[in-house]
C-alpha cells in the first residue's frame, strides 16, 4: 500500500473554544487522505477567569451574538455528528494547556489521548478542566506519570512554550483561534472540511510546482 502524502499544519487552540472543538474534529478527518503532522500551538484565550468556573454570562460578548455562536455550534454538531454538552460555564485554561504541552514527550498516542479526552471533558461532560483535580485524573487515565503532572504546571519549561505559541502567532499574525497554517496559507474561525481539504490540495499542488514536478 503507498504511503499517505505528509501535511504540515500548525494550529493555534485552546480547550475552551467551542469552534477549537470543531475545528480539531474537521481537521482529523484529513487522515484519510494524508500523514497529518499537527503542530499544535496553545493559546490561552480567557487568562481573566477563574478556575473555579464562571458562568458563560460572564464573558463580555452581547448575549445575542453568544446565542447565534452557540446556535451554529449546536447546528454544525448534529449536522456532523459531534458529540457536545451544555456549555454552560467558562474556566481558566491555562492548566489544561500545560498539561498538554508536557504530555507531548511521551510520542502521538498519549498526547492525542489527553487531547480528545480534555476536549470531551468540557464540551460534552461539562466537567471543569480548571480544577487541577480533575486534570489529574484524565491525565493519569492516559498513562501520564504523576511527577509529569505535578511538573506541568510547575517547571518552567512548559510555562515558556505558552509564551513562545503567543509569540509564534503574532509571527503569523494570528490573533484569534483557531487557526490554521497551512504553510503561507492561514485559515481562521469556523473552518469547513470541504475548505481544510481544497487548501491542502493546493498545498500540494503549489509545492509541485515549485520543484518542477
């Protein structure tokens, strides 16, 4: 059998964003036609809430422009068969995003295992994936070590790869997630399949033509 032709992405997202959520299920629907190598960039995108939870009320959007996003949340996963919950509360991300950077030493596997489940936890059992408890659990669900956990959110290290994702998105002049990078091609907000797959075939076809070939 050939092997899948590779697709570089860089995606900048965070675990809160309901069309983040979206995005992600889109995006790996591409692995039927390609090696898909996601550089995932987290953002946090509410650094003001508390990881206590919020309510959604909170957040200063009109509450008829929050109900329309939230209208075409529920309309794009029951056309596509997502699974989603109530989104009812916000909560501080930043935690969660550690978590998932410190996760990305231990290869694909556990990385895309804590990312799905991180993603379910919120978006479809409304769990709060603030609470440091809660991610401990997911976490050691996936086979993370505990001293992996406990130095996610203490060592430096991981604490400069948010600083660097901010920075490498003002490199892009991405100033919202999600969004995409499909080499000097950057697609942002709600991102259909049909449009991931047209950019990823002109990507192709771009490179084609500039080796010639």
């Amino acid at each position: 059998m050939a092997s899948l032709p590779e697709l570089k992405v860089t995606v900048y997202s965070d675990y809160i964003c309901p069309f983040c959520y979206v995005g992600h299920h889109r995006l790996q629907r591409l692995r039927d036609s390609y090696e898909l190598k996601v550089n995932w960039c987290f953002l946090e995108i509410h650094p003001e809430t508390s990881a206590k939870g919020e309510a959604i009320d909170t957040l200063d959007y009109p509450s008829e422009q929050w109900q329309k996003m939230l209208d075409n949340l529920e309309r794009i996963a029951q056309e596509e068969n997502i699974p989603l919950g109530n989104l009812s509360f916000i909560t501080n991300s930043k935690d969660a995003l550690l978590l998932s950077e410190a996760a990305k030493q231990y290869g694909k596997k556990v990385f895309y295992d804590l990312h799905e489940k991180l993603f379910k936890a919120y978006f479809v059992h409304s769990r709060n994936i603030g609470d440091k408890i809660i991610l401990k659990e997911i976490a050691l669900s996936c086979g993370i070590d505990e001293h992996i956990i406990k130095s996610a959110w203490i060592d430096e290290i991981y604490a400069k790869r948010l600083i660097n994702n901010y920075l490498s998105a003002r490199q892009h002049n991405v100033q919202s997630v999600p969004s995409f990078v499909f080499g000097n091609r950057i697609l942002t907000g709600v991102v259909s399949e049909k449009t991931f797959r047209e950019v990823a075939n002109q990507s192709f076809s771009d490179s084609g033509s500039r080796h010639g070939s």
